[in-house]
C-alpha cells in the first residue's frame, strides 16, 4: 500500500513521455528539414576536398564560393539511369570516368540534427551528392564549388 501512489507515478508519467514524443515530430521537422542542405552541412570553415578516384583531378575547394552558395543549392531528382548510361553502357571502358571523383571531408551536420552524411563533388564541381544512412540527396548551384571550375 505505501507504494501504491508511487507505482500510479509511474504509470501516468509514462503517457507524460509517449506525449512529448509525439509532439518532437513537428519540431524536429522544423528544425533539421530533410530536405535543405544546411541540415547536412552547417559548417565548412574546416571543409577539405579528397580525391577518391583516380580519375580525379588535383582541384581545390573555394570555401568561399561554397559559403555562398550553401544556401542557394537547389535540390534536384537524381537520374541515376540516365547517369549510369553515360558513365558505363555508351562509354568505352578505357574512357570512363568517375562521376562523383571527390569527398567532402570536415563539414559538420547542424547540432542536434542527429544526422550523419558523406557528401561527394560532382566532376564539375557544380553538384553535390549527400549520402545519408536512409537517403541519397543531389543539390546543383549554378557555379561551381572547385577553384578555377566554370
């Protein structure tokens, strides 16, 4: 019987958690969108760009250009058909060559987003592919991110 009240607590402060976990949904939306690069990639004051194909060329991030446009990006559908028929199937295996040739490295995700991602850098530098655990985002600006790309 002492416990009785204790054990009421309890059980009424478990509907107290199940609401309030109900309720972060919407604001967790609001807060980290799924869809805005920025979730992703808040930071790059440490941002270096990592050659991962041998058919990268030695290129060097514009931080600057890419403070800039971090926010301008637009989301874009991937056509990874149309991709994989230009890099693989209409191309001789001597020319082929690597579509993402790039990593982005010491970008950090926004704080308490609780995501992780790698991000790649399209050849032209003028497209961004990010890898979620769930997902694959591509965002394009019209200007690119590489020092001396067009």
């Amino acid at each position: 019987m002492r416990y009785r009240r204790f054990a009421w607590l309890g059980f009424f402060a478990n509907f107290i958690f199940l609401a309030a976990t109900f309720l972060s949904y919407p604001f967790q939306n609001a807060l980290y969108p799924e869809n805005k690069l920025t979730t992703y990639m808040a930071t790059v004051k440490e941002a270096k760009l990592v050659n991962i194909h041998p058919s990268a060329k030695n290129q060097q991030l514009n931080k600057n250009s890419l403070e800039k446009q971090i926010n301008t990006m637009k989301k874009d559908s991937i056509p990874s058909e149309e991709w994989y028929y230009n890099t693989v199937v209409n191309v001789e295996p001597e020319d082929r060559k690597e579509r993402f040739p790039y990593q982005l490295t010491g970008t950090e995700t926004k704080w308490g987003s609780g995501t992780s991602a790698v991000i790649y850098v399209e050849e032209d530098g003028k497209g961004l592919l990010v890898w979620t655990p769930a997902k694959q985002l591509y965002y394009r600006t019209d200007s690119s991110i590489l020092v001396g790309g067009k």
